[in-house]
C-alpha cells in the first residue's frame, strides 16, 4: 500500500468529475448541499498547492427538474434545450458555492472537435494553463447544446479523461454513486467485492464493466473503463470513489480510501503519442493478420502492409486509424504513411514491390513504430 500512498500524495494536477447522479435529483433538481461539500474539498486542495479542474455533469438533469418534467428528454433537440436551461443553473450553483470558499471559477464548454482538432487542442491547452496559474477552478461539461452525434462525445468520463490528458494531470477521480467497480453487478449480487486496486487493464476486467446506467446519468462502469484507459497509458493515475461520502476527496489523499485506483503505466507515452492513441479520431480501420499482430505487440516492429488483411474507412496519409486483429479487437492506433486507397492497393504484398504497384514509393510502412500507440496488450 505503500506505494500507492505516495503516488497519491504527490499527484498536484487534479481532474474530478462529479457525476449526475450525485448533483441533480428530477425533482428536487441540484443538490447545494453536496456542492458546498465539493466546493469546500477543492478549497482545501487547492490550499495544499494542488491545481485542481472540475468536470461536472448534471446540466440535463438541472433542465429537468427546472422545467418540470415527467420523464427524461428523449430527442436529441429536446436533451439539447435541457441542457440549455441547465447549464446556468448549475454554474450559478457552483459560483455561489465557490464564493463561499473566496474561489473563482470558470466555464469551458467543449466538444470531440475541440480535442481531436490539434489547433483547437492546443488553444485549449493554452486557455487552461492561464486559468489554473491564476489559481482559478475550471469547471467544464460538454457543450451539450450545440453537439450533435457526430461531434458529440456523449458521457462525461470519457470526457473527464481527455480533460486530464490535455491538460497532463496526474490523477483523475471520477466521483459517482458507487464505490467503485465491483467483482460483479453489486446491485444484483450481493456477493460482489470492490476492486481496490487494478495494475492492468485486461480483457476480462473490461467484460466486468456491465453497463449499470440510471435515468439521468450517462455513462455507466463502461465509460469509466474506457477513461481508465486513456489514463494509465498515458500515465496518469485514476480512481473511483463514491462521492456520497463527503470525506471521499480528503479520504483519497491521506491514502486510506473506499474506491478502486487504476495505477498509471510506469513507461509514459510522450505527448504526441498520447494524442494518438487517446485522443485523435480514427478515420477508418484496418484488419491485420496474426503475424503482423505479433510482430506489432511482441517485437516492437512498424506494421509493413504484407499483413494487412482488409481495409476499412476513407481516410488520407497521415490520418490517425486503427489497427484490429482477425477478431476485430483494436489493438493499435496510428498515422498511417497511406492513404486508404493506396492501401487497398498494396495490402498483403512485399515491400519491394510496393514502388511498381503505387509508381511511386514514399516510404515502406503502413505505421511507423514512432507513430504507433498500443492499445491493449495480451
Ligand atoms: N453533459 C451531460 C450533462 O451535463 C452529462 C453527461 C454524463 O453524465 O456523462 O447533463
């Protein structure tokens, strides 16, 4: 545990994200008690010299409680003027709660677009090193209102995650309703036990992640596992705790925590490489024989385009896509040298004879191993 104590206490650059369920209840609509609570934890942090980003949800179910409303919004346009309405709501909340702790506060609104456009990225990254050397708490939501499906991120875990990434954070808690994740759906088996601790991210941990949506919220354990993974690959630490308990973040800190830490990768991925792999949009895929799988996961090779299989998507050179295996798991992402057309041209054949297929060469891999990330390994 020891370790563990310290990798908590020396993490300075924080991302929390406060769940829905944990903010706005469709009747009573926000919870001010449970944001004075918050308010007065990330005082207390940020008096620690710890720089701290809120991600908060609760801005449809702000919405849905001001307006009275039977059911949950059901259409995009509908969930999209909630939210509207919510989003207010929910700051004015937090600024009168951050008043009480002498805090300022700020609101980012983001979009995918926001993450995976590396100019807008990079403004964003700009935006949030003024806000937090001023000592300002950024509190970011996805702009709801303007994101329609093929921009939308969708869940705030996921969200809260990039958050960490863009502004290379060291821990992200991700406070929810639960205690963490559990050896099996605690609200059908009693007999399922909490994780404490998860060192690798495997397979069958993923399969645990069954989806345990409520109303209100979005995500459910899935979204979290898929935070996690953008976390400990790119070195960051991430835990689940259950933000009913009002000591969860204190508790968190002093190392002695009800909750599950996934423990970040000791080798970190440099910067452009996190972007690949946990940020950048695929825009297509491609499906790779075994030989070229274990070359790719055991022998830190390129991928050459003799195991290439099938390809999938339209995409340009040096766009990011994704590697599957014969299964279609993705194992990899990458900038491709080739666009999707020439692909499809030179799959399965020998790099010699490249040049004659394409009448010109630019280079011999499909991937470079610089421009490759590994999704998750055997
Ligand atoms: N952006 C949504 C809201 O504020 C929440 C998404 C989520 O719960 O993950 O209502």
């Amino acid at each position: 545990m020891h370790r563990y104590k310290t990798i908590l206490r020396t993490r300075n650059k924080i991302v929390i994200k406060i769940g829905t369920n944990l903010l706005a209840d469709k009747e009573k609509g926000i919870n001010l008690e449970r944001m004075n609570e918050i308010a007065k934890n990330v005082a207390s942090l940020q008096r620690r010299g710890k720089q701290v980003v809120l991600v908060s949800s609760g801005a449809i179910g702000a919405g849905v409680a001001a307006l009275k409303m039977k059911g949950s919004p059901k259409t995009i346009p509908e969930k999209q003027a909630t939210a509207a309405i919510g989003q207010p709501l929910l700051m004015e909340a937090y600024e009168n709660a951050f008043r009480k702790q002498e805090c300022t506060i700020a609101q980012i609104l983001l979009t995918k677009d926001d993450f995976t456009n590396r100019a807008r990225y990079l403004n964003a990254k700009n935006t949030f090193s003024v806000l937090l050397d001023k000592g300002v708490v950024p509190i970011i939501n996805e702009n709801d209102t303007v994101a329609v499906e093929e921009i939308k991120l969708g869940d705030n875990d996921n969200l809260s995650a990039l958050v960490a990434n863009l502004i290379e954070a060291d821990l992200l808690i991700i406070l929810s309703d639960i205690d963490g994740l559990f050896s099996d759906d605690p609200t059908k088996n009693y007999n399922a036990e909490l994780i404490p601790i998860v060192e690798k991210i495997t397979p069958q941990l993923e399969k645990l992640a069954k989806s345990s949506k409520t109303e209100l919220s979005t995500g459910g354990m899935i979204t979290k596992i898929q935070a996690a993974k953008r976390c400990v690959s790119a070195g960051i630490a991430m835990i689940i705790a259950n933000g009913k308990n009002p000591k969860a973040l204190e508790e968190i800190f002093s190392g002695d925590f009800k909750g599950t830490l996934f423990l970040p990768a000791e080798k970190k991925l440099n910067v452009r490489k996190k972007w690949i792999g946990f940020v950048s949009h695929a825009n297509g895929y491609i499906v790779v024989d075994d030989g070229a799988k274990n070359a790719l996961l055991k022998r830190q090779k390129s991928l050459l385009p003799s195991g290439i299989l099938e390809v999938h998507g339209e995409f340009k050179a040096h766009d990011t896509i994704s590697v599957r295996d014969m299964e279609g798991t993705e194992i990899a992402k990458g900038v491709t040298g080739f666009s999707s057309m020439d692909l499809g041209k030179i799959k399965g054949k020998k790099t010699s004879e490249l040049e004659k297929i394409l009448n010109c060469k630019s280079c011999d891999e499909v991937i470079h191993r610089d421009n490759l990330v590994l999704i998750g390994e055997e």
